[in-house]
C-alpha cells in the first residue's frame, strides 16, 4: 500500500509521510532518558505526542527495557480505588511483559493472591522487577490526562517521586516520561473534603522539557522530499514547505493536513490539473481554505475552550 499524510493516530513511517523524528528521539534520549531524567511531554492535542513515544520506545530499545502504557486503556473502574487500580495496573504490566525481551521479566507480584494489596505492595513489586532487570527500566505513559482527575493517580505520582529522591538506595525505573495535553504538575491534590482543595505538585521532581515539538521548515521539506521522490510533481520542496509553515508555524497536524488535502482533494481538480500546479503557494492557500471550512477535532477543542473561558473568547475576538 502506498504512503499516505496521516491526520488520525499515530504516524509510522511505512505507512505515511511524517517528519524525520531521528533528531528528536537522539536528544530525547541524550538530554533526559541517559541523565535518568523523570519528564512530562505535555503538548496541545495531535502534537504528535503519541508518534514521538512509540518512535522513542524503539529507539531506546536496545540500551533500556522500555515498559510503555496507555492509560486510556485503563477504564474508569480502574480508578476506583488503591486496590483496584494497583490490581489492574499489574494486570496491564504483566501483559506488556509477557511480550518484552522474550518474557524474561517477571513483575513477581502476588496481587491475585493479596486481598490488601496496595500502592504500597505494587511498587515494592516495581522494586523487585526494576531491580532484577537485565537493562535499566525506562517508563512510559501515554494520555495520563485521563487519569488526572482521580486521586488515586495522583497517590501514584506522589509515590514514584518518593521512589525516585530514594533511587539510590531502592531500585525502580530510571526514567519515567508522562505524556498528555495538561502539564501533570499542575494536578490538583485534594485533602479532607471534596471541597476543601490544595495546589501541590505530586511530581515536582519533574525535569523541564524543552524539546521543540513543532516541524521546521527544513523538515516538512524533507518529508514533501519523500513524496516527490515517490510522485515527480516538480513541486519545489523548499517553497512549498515555507509556505506550509507560514499558516501553521508547524503545528504537526495542521502541516499534516494541509498536505493531505492538496494530495487526495486538490489534486486533479481544476485549475490543479498538474502536480506541480497544486503542490505550489497557490495550492497551499486553497487547501487552507478548504480546511477552514470543515469541522475538525483540533478546532471544536478550540471552540468548547472559547465557551468555556470568556476572557480567552473576548481576547480571540479582539484578535479576529
């Protein structure tokens, strides 16, 4: 099957056209994975979060056992309380295992067995698995903002800080990377009431990221290389890509987009009879009107928050 632009999910590169992430994922692991950094990745909706991870959990596979969940995986029953989140958080654990470095690592936790288990018991287990490990641990967790209004996640983040100011006398994960649209350190932990409500970081520990996510130039222009290299359109890349990132600033969906409009609806209509015609400024600024026109998740996220924040409503008008 042929490469296509991809604006649903995650993006792989046998499948679609996407950014070189080789840099990215180098300094990722550089920067912050080799110094055992504890990282949040929080970007706006389709900022390639999920992409970045996937990408970056086989890249460091070969110097790390990279355990990586997705807490949208989780339902809302396993939130429920300490047991039953630590219970379905090793039954989630001990799936990811069974398909890690040929089933050699064993969370050895007798959770099934233990009525009273805990958060307490389930990373004493973390303990033991990190500390039997043949590599050094690295943890991933993809769309923790569906977990961030549950107090027992937060319990959870309160306790892999604990774990993480004591690494050097108990064993558990080297590095740990949360992903999700909100910075996690700004949960709100609660305390005696439901109404009465505290500002206090569970995880303060948390190195600054400052990996630029958005696509350069440079960049798209490598990624619309690919297409050319496969469709000989006689598009100029450079020209192109500069124009793309005029109306988007590299925003990986909406450059995503663009190109997937030129590619599939533009191309072949009239006055876009030719590649080179409609892969040009001209068919840039009518695939951005096209996407203007049309819902899409990224702008109704937008809308709820303009309805839902009168002074970001205003200021936008004062803009428009």
């Amino acid at each position: 099957m042929a490469r296509y632009f991809n604006t649903e999910g995650a993006c792989m590169q046998d499948k679609h056209y996407m950014v070189r992430l080789d840099h990215r994922l180098k300094k990722i692991k550089e920067d912050y994975v080799d110094a055992g950094s504890y990282f949040v990745i929080n970007k706006g909706r389709q900022y390639g979060k999920t992409t970045t991870l996937q990408a970056l959990a086989k890249y460091l596979s070969d110097a790390y056992i990279v355990l990586s969940l997705d807490f949208q995986l989780l339902g809302t029953e396993d939130f429920t309380d300490e047991m039953t989140f630590s219970r379905s958080l090793v039954e989630y654990i001990s799936r990811k295992l069974k398909k890690i470095d040929g089933g050699t690592i064993d969370l050895q936790s007798p959770v099934l067995n233990n009525t009273d288990y805990g958060l307490k018991e389930l990373f004493v287990a973390l303990s033991n698995m990190c500390e039997s490990s043949p590599r050094p641990m690295v943890l991933i967790i993809d769309e923790v903002d569906s977990a961030g209004n549950n107090q027992v996640f937060i319990d959870f983040l309160a306790q892999l800080r604990g774990y993480y100011l004591e690494r050097e006398e108990t064993s558990i994960f080297h590095s740990v990377v949360l992903a999700g649209v909100y910075d996690i350190k700004n949960l709100k932990l609660k305390f005696r009431s439901e109404t009465e409500h505290q500002y206090n970081s569970p995880w303060n520990i948390a190195a600054k990221f400052d990996i630029d996510m958005d696509f350069s130039v440079n960049q798209i222009a490598a990624m619309l290389g690919e297409y050319e290299d496969d469709y000989h359109t006689g598009m100029n890349t450079q020209t192109v890509a500069e124009k793309i990132y005029a109306y988007t600033s590299g925003y990986p969906v909406l450059v995503s987009s663009i190109c997937k409009c030129i590619d599939e609806k533009l191309l072949g209509e009239s006055s876009f009879e030719e590649g080179s015609a409609v892969w040009s400024v001209d068919g840039v600024a009518e695939a951005v009107k096209n996407i203007l026109k049309e819902s899409t998740p990224l702008c109704a996220s937008m809308v709820i928050q303009l309805e839902i924040f009168k002074d970001l409503n205003d200021m936008i008008a004062d803009i428009l």
